[in-house]
C-alpha cells in the first residue's frame, strides 16, 4: 500500500474518531513545490496573529510578534552576507532564542544545523565540520564550550559567529558578535526569498548516532518537516487552535521539532517551551499552564511514573500525548494514573523513510506502517540479516520479533546522511525479490494483534541491534564511545555495550576494559576523559576490569555474555567493577548495596 493510500486510509478513520476532520485533505509537497517550513510558519502568523504562540520563562508572544522578531534575525543573517542554500549552526539551549534561529534560518532558505547542546569537544567539531557549516549562532549558555575547539574550525574569528544573551551573566567573547548590538535596527517585515524556496531543498541537518563511529548529519527537507507539521501533529494530537502543549524535549530532535513544535505552529495552538525536563515542577506546571498537550519520550513518562503522587497530578488538564518509547509495561499504568484521553505513540528516525502512527488510540503500540516495510529474521549474536539459500531475506511471523527495513520508492524517499559512506551503509539490497532496496532502520519490531484495527497491521517496538543502544532518550554509538576510552594509557582495549536497569527506560552504558594491572587503575584519568570527551549520556555508567578480552571466532569483540553478565556481582568472577551512581560526580567501587537497589529497581536512574 503506498503512503498515499495509508493516509487516506487513515483519515477515513479519522472520520469515525472525529468527522470535523475527516473532510481535512492533505496535499503532499513535491521537491519542486514552492513551500517551505519558514512560509508555512509566515502563514500562521498571518491567521492567527493575535493567539499566543510561545511561552517560556514568564515571556509571551503572539504569532505577530514572534513572526516581527524571526524576521529581524533573518534580515540580520542576510545583512551578514548568508543566502539561499549556505550553512548556518544553532549551538544553545531549549530557549525562544533558538526557536527564532531556527525559523530565521527556515525563511532564508539557510539550512540550519542544529547541534545537540551537551556535545564537547571533538564531537562538537566534528558536528560542525560534517555540514560545511559558514556560520554560527551561539548561546551565551554554551560559548565557553564552542570556545574549546575554536582552533578546530576553519571560521574567520568575530564575522562568522553571533553571540545570543541568555541570562545576562556575561557579554560576547572577543570572538563572536552580540546579536543584540544589530537586531533591534533590523526590518520586521517579511523577507521576498521565503517565497521562492522549494520543498525539497534542506531546511537543518539533524544529528544521529548510528551504529559506528561519531554523529552522522542526517538531511532533513522542508517536505518533511511540513508532513510533521501540517499532517502527523494535527492528527496525532487533532490539534485546535486553542490547545496548549508542554514541550521539554530538545528541539534539534526531529520528535520535538516535527509533530511537536512545528504541528502545534502549523495550527495556530501554543507552545509552552522548557529548557528541560523535570518530573517534580512537570505537574505542577501542567496545571498553572493549562498545557493539554504532552510531547513524550518513554523516558520521561518511567520518571513521572516513579514520582510519589503530588495534589497537582489529580484533575489535571492534561488529556493528549503523543511521542515514542512508551513501553508496554507502564503503559496502562500511566494512562490510568493520570487519566489521559489518548496516547498516540509513533515510531520514525530523522533521516529514515519509515514511519508508524498510533492514530487509533490502541494500547501499547507504535501504531500502523505509513509506508511498505518489512520484518525480517535477524541473528542478534552475530549482529547480522539471515537470508535464504537464494540470497534473500526471510520475513518473520505474527508476535516475532524481526530486523524492521522500509521499501525505497519515489512515495518514501531515503534522503540519507552528507556522508555519502554513512548512506551507503543503511541500505539492504535484493531484500525481497532481484534488485528492490531497502533502508535498515537497526531497531527489531514485532507485529501484534490490536483486535479491531480496520485492517491496519499494528506494530510493537522490541529494541535496538548491534552497536547502538539508548540512554536518557539519545541513541549512543558504542564504537564512538570505545575510540575515546581506548585513549587511556592504562587501556589496551575497551568493549562498550548497553545493560538493562530495572525502573528505567533504555539501557546504562557498561565499559569492559583490558588494563594489565586491575589494581593500579587510574579511575581518575579515566573519569577525566570520558567527561572531556563525551557528552553525559554517552559516559559509561559501568566499568569493569579484566586484563583481557574475549573474542568470537571471527576476532569482534564478545558482547553477548557481557551482556548477560552485566553488573552483577555473582557472575563476574574476581573482576573489579566500578558505577557512577545517580547525582554523583565521580566513580566508586560498586558494592552489594547499590547492586540489591539496582535489580529491585531503587537505583535512581
């Protein structure tokens, strides 16, 4: 079934959920179509002008607002000589500010590289590097990092990069201009070039962590954010002008950015925007904000989960989420504690051409396929796809798990990384039948029976293959994780993977090292590397000591038992093991009552 015919299969089911929007047709923008993110938004502002927009930190705007202030920072970039199809990086927080850069950018017609706010050091200029970035717009919240690899871009000092304010506490470096000197002489009217930029040029690079080495830019087209947008938002969440969402997670993910900010700017709805999440201030905020609406990672809804009940939960406003990672063992919990109407979970990745939608309000699901996919057999020990004697792959059965691969077509494009090496390793050829292609999502996926379904398949999400695992809601890459380990002088080789935690989404990274002398070990100088060099969510959680490690037959690194193993301390043997507790800052020696507290589920991750 093509994406057309899912769609529309779709809003005929839509139709029995809500006949208001059943007549709602959706039209899907060619390449060569002039609509872009930065007009779609240009548009709002133009309907809904007096509703308000955005709220964060006690500041409010309305569409007109906002829209006058995007438009000043557009006219500024162009005055600063950018134009139709250069490179712009947006390095700062969750903030207003950085909701502007991206939509100055978007009516420009600049592509915006959006860069993951926790990445130091050599991940942060390789990022930079990766998209031939011109530009940078900085936060004052993240300039003395961007001043550590300075000498690793090739930007000429002061011209090529603007300075935002945060909260005041300090002015630009002598490297960057304040954005504050020039905005307020800018124009506020809308710019001519927004018109003219098509849908199937670059709006941002998105970063991924894929199952090797460091973040891989993925392209991201203005024909997908306006699917987001105009399209998976509204009827994920059947926005109306007049809801409210809670939006916490970072804008430079396509989860918050797509279906979230941009479906809620493309209704003419507000967004209640928050630098980051908190599970104590959430329900309380929830109510002062009257906020509907929640833009969800599984992670997120385990800590609500996990929080004592507090007054503001009871009777809250709260009545619709959409997002990805709920997992089915909290699923029914959470909707019945705190009385949601409808969860529309969904599955997709930035640079992917698959994605699943919940639309049915089906229970513990990731809803049904927009585009042809295809399950099949995949061997976890040898992190490989098992294929027939005729060279092709072999589908699984109902409830089974299976490695999950979506058909390249013209309807579900593969826009792939600016890596052309990376892009090539995501495809699967001669799949089903001579000569089909098909991108390798990594993630095993398991068909389920949701009774009534109109004859839609549902699908359940298993987890991750191979070298990547998710922790705190980012994919980590554990050869990305084991280059920089493996520069410690008392290691010879590092062996990173991904263990399980009771009570908490994702999976911890766990470190198996080889050191000569297990007693000698300098935790200190490792502690020191990991947090120079990795951004927190990738910084092993685990340690352990062996003075050597064990292989397979073909000499890769044995994961499997380690795995199994993990951090209990009746299977490791004599082997040192070292954890980095929640809210600590350094590493100890893991004992048995931090291990008795980790399998019942009371760690505090």
């Amino acid at each position: 079934m093509s994406v057309l015919s899912n769609v529309k299969e779709f809003f005929r089911v839509l139709g029995q959920i809500k006949p208001a929007m059943a007549a709602k047709k959706y039209d899907f923008a060619l390449p060569e179509d002039k609509r872009s993110f930065g007009a779609r938004f240009q548009q709002s502002a133009q309907i809904y002008p007096d509703n308000t927009m955005l709220v964060f930190e006690g500041r409010e705007w309305t569409y007109r607002q906002f829209n006058e202030e995007v438009n000043q920072l557009a006219h500024l970039l162009k005055q600063r000589g950018l134009q139709r199809g250069d490179v712009v990086a947006v390095f700062m927080e969750n903030r207003a500010e950085y909701v502007k850069a991206m939509l100055a950018l978007a009516k420009l017609g600049v592509a915006g590289s959006l860069i993951n706010n926790s990445l130091t050091g050599q991940g942060l200029a390789h990022c930079i590097n990766s998209t031939n970035t011109q530009h940078i717009i900085v936060g004052e919240e993240r300039a003395e990092v961007l001043a550590d690899v300075l000498p690793l871009l090739p930007l000429e000092k002061g011209a090529d990069f603007l300075w935002m304010v945060d909260q005041g506490l300090s002015s630009a470096p002598e490297w960057a201009q304040d954005a504050a000197d020039f905005l307020p002489a800018m124009p506020t009217h809308n710019l001519a070039e927004t018109d003219d930029i098509t849908a199937g040029e670059t709006a941002y690079y998105i970063f991924t962590s894929g199952t090797t080495g460091l973040p891989k830019a993925a392209v991201l087209p203005h024909r997908k954010i306006l699917i987001s947008g105009e399209l998976l938002g509204p009827v994920g969440f059947q926005v109306q002008p007049q809801d409210r969402l809670y939006l916490c997670l970072p804008i430079y993910h396509i989860t918050a950015m797509g279906p979230g900010f941009c479906g809620f700017v493309c209704s003419g709805a507000t967004v209640y925007l928050r630098r980051t999440f908190s599970a104590s201030k959430f329900w309380p905020e929830v109510k002062a904000f009257q906020t509907n609406c929640f833009m969800y990672v599984g992670e997120l809804c385990r800590y609500l989960m996990n929080n004592p009940v507090c007054p503001e939960e009871r009777n809250n406003p709260l009545q619709k989420m959409m997002g990805n990672g709920l997992r089915p063992d909290i699923w029914m919990e959470f909707k019945q504690r705190f009385e949601v109407d409808r969860i529309c979970e969904m599955y997709g990745a930035s640079e992917g051409n698959v994605a699943f939608v919940n639309l049915l309000n089906k229970n513990k699901t990731i809803g049904a396929a927009t585009t042809p996919v295809a399950l099949v057999k995949y061997d976890v020990e040898n992190d490989e796809v098992v294929r027939d004697g005729e060279g092709r792959c072999i589908e699984v059965g109902m409830n089974e798990p299976g490695l999950l691969l979506g058909e390249i077509n013209s309807d579900a494009r593969f826009d792939g990384y600016t890596d052309p090496e990376a892009t090539k390793k995501k495809l699967l050829d001669d799949v089903l039948a001579p000569g089909d292609q098909w991108f390798n999502t990594g993630d095993l996926v398991r068909q389920i029976d949701v009774g009534f379904s109109l004859g839609l398949k549902h699908f359940q999400f298993v987890d991750r293959t191979g070298d990547t695992f998710r922790w705190r809601a980012e994919n980590v890459s554990t050869n990305e994780v084991a280059e920089v380990v493996n520069q410690h002088s008392q290691i010879t080789m590092a062996n990173v993977y991904g263990v399980a935690v009771p009570g908490t989404e994702g999976k911890a990274g766990m470190v198996t090292v080889s050191v000569e002398q297990p007693d000698e070990f300098d935790l200190e100088q490792f502690q020191t590397l990991v947090e120079s060099q990795l951004p927190g969510y990738a910084q092993p959680v685990f340690i352990r000591l062996q003075q050597a490690l064990d292989t397979t037959v073909t000499f890769k690194l044995q994961k499997v038992e380690l795995r199994e193993q993990a951090y209990h301390l009746d299977k490791v043997g004599d082997d040192r093991l070292f954890v980095k507790q929640p809210r600590s800052n350094s590493y100890s020696l893991l004992d048995s009552d931090f291990h008795q507290k980790l399998v019942q589920g009371s760690s505090g991750y």
